[in-house]
C-alpha cells in the first residue's frame, strides 16, 4: 500500500530533526584544515573531479559536511536540506569556520515551486542517499534536475535492491534477537565505519542504518529508466557496472563515460554487490550528464 507522502515526509523530518545526519561532534572542526583531514576518501575522490569553478548544489545536505568542504576550493556551493536539526548544525559549522561560499537553505525537493524558489542551476547536483528517505523518489529525481545547467552532471546515491539485503537482515537481527547487545551493536557499525572515535558520528550512522522511519529500495534498471525519460545520458556507476574494469576512481574521476549497462550485465553486478557492498548497506551511485 503507498503511504501518504505528506506523512512520510512529516516522519523523516521529525527523524531526522532528532538525529541530524551524518551526525559529528563540532568540536572536532576549528579551522578549515580540520575539514579537509576530515572528509571521507569519496568526498575527495568528488573534490578532485569537480572543476573549482564549478558551481554546485547538494540536495539532502543533512549536516553538510559534503557541501562544506567542496566549498573550500569553489566559489558557488549550495546545501539544501528540509530537517531544522541537521540544517542547524551544518549553519553552525558554516559559522564557525566562517564558509562564506556556502550557502545553505531549507527546501523541501518533493515540492516544486520550493526547488523553483532557489532561483538558479548548477553545474553539478548531488543528490547522495536521499531519494530513497522520500515518498516519491522519482518526483524528487525530475523536481532536482530543474535546478541542473544544460550539459550539466547529477550523481544519485541510492540503496540497491539486492545489495541492501545482508543489510536488512542485520536490521532484523538487531531488532530482534541482538535488541539489547551492545556489543553486537557496536560490531555492526564498526563492519560499516570501522573504528570510530566520534560517538556522536557513530550514533547517528546506527539511527540511520537501524532505525530509520522510512526507506525504498531501487534497480539499476529503474534508474536508468529514469535517466532515459529526462534525457540524462549515462556515464558511470560506483561501483561499477563495466564487466572488467580496474580502474582506479582517484586518478580516473567519477564523471568519465562508460559503455551502457544491459540487463544481463546489471543482473550478475547486482547479484554480486549482495557480498561486495554489503558493508556499505548496498549503497551506489550513478552518474549522469544532461543532454
């Protein structure tokens, strides 16, 4: 049965104004450098493969520790986001180390004339594992590629259908039989994070993986379906769907073309990304040029 959009998206937002995310203690960052050593390896592998003139904007920001750092070398990065809590603490990070090229504002991507209300477009949108967080994820897809320039690139990160399996069953378990073993709690978020010293950081991983109101699982094929009906060409996915590919992301870049994934091939990829991206919680992201 679909659950009623307005309420799904009153849950999230109440979730997430709970437990903003991804969430971080702030003392950690007191300068600009703190956030450069801070960013996770992919948000540099981005950092790398997006022009500095470039502009961009990252829907779902959360806390904005994505946006943020992108708008150390750029002059244009905007953060959007519709939960009070997590906007709260990327506007007191943006404070505090004084980010004057990041702009961040709430705005609701399931509603349109909201999208329409930024007033510009982008060279890059990113959308990184929030459109499955939405009651339509596919409204959400066609409302953020208004905000895209023409020949612009948008990258969505999604939960897989198949990879997002061993996951679910981990969900089940600590539900159920590891309710209240903390230790098995603990060794769940380390298999996803590793060893983490930021408790606040480690907390709101578990509440979001574990505890989250709301989720929706999707194919490659669907959203390739979605790029095809908006005339967003394909270029990549991470990880990737090439049947022999060694590539290596820190030199190669995540904007670069690759041949297009038929259904045979996408159906053994996402067979294997049960056993290879379950540590992710059968996370990937596709990327995609505006024609």
């Amino acid at each position: 049965m679909k659950k009623n959009p307005a309420l799904v998206g009153e849950t999230v937002s109440s979730f997430y104004n709970k437990t903003p995310f991804p969430d971080y203690d702030l003392n950690r960052f007191n300068s600009k450098e703190d956030l450069r050593l801070s960013a996770y390896p992919f948000a540099k592998i981005m950092d790398r493969s997006i022009p500095a003139s470039a502009s961009v904007i990252d829907v779902g920001t959360g806390t904005g520790q994505l946006s943020a750092f992108l708008s150390l070398r750029r002059h244009c990065v905007y953060g959007i986001d519709f939960s009070d809590g997590s906007l709260n603490k990327a506007f007191s990070l943006k404070e505090k180390l004084k980010l004057d090229t990041w702009q961040l504002k709430k705005v609701n991507l399931l509603d349109r004339q909201q999208v329409d209300d930024i007033g510009m477009t982008f060279d890059y949108v990113l959308c990184l594992g929030v459109l499955h967080h939405t009651a339509d994820p596919y409204r959400g897809f066609q409302n953020i590629l208004r905000l895209l320039k023409p020949n612009g690139y948008i990258a969505i990160g999604l939960y897989n259908r198949f990879g997002r399996i061993p996951l679910k069953v981990r969900i089940l378990l600590a539900k159920t039989i590891f309710k209240d073993n903390q230790s098995v709690q603990d060794r769940f978020i380390k298999m996803q994070l590793g060893d983490v010293e930021d408790k606040e950081r480690a907390r709101g991983w578990w509440n979001d993986q574990y505890c989250h109101p709301h989720e929706s699982t999707h194919t490659v094929g669907e959203v390739l379906s979605w790029f095809k009906k908006n005339d967003i060409e394909f270029l990549q996915s991470v990880p990737t769907l090439e049947p022999f590919d060694d590539s290596v992301l820190e030199i190669a870049g995540v904007w670069g073309d690759s041949s297009y994934p038929r259904l045979p091939l996408r159906m053994v990829k996402q067979l294997a990304w049960i056993y290879t991206t379950h540590r992710e919680g059968g996370y990937w992201i596709m990327f995609g040029k505006k024609k």
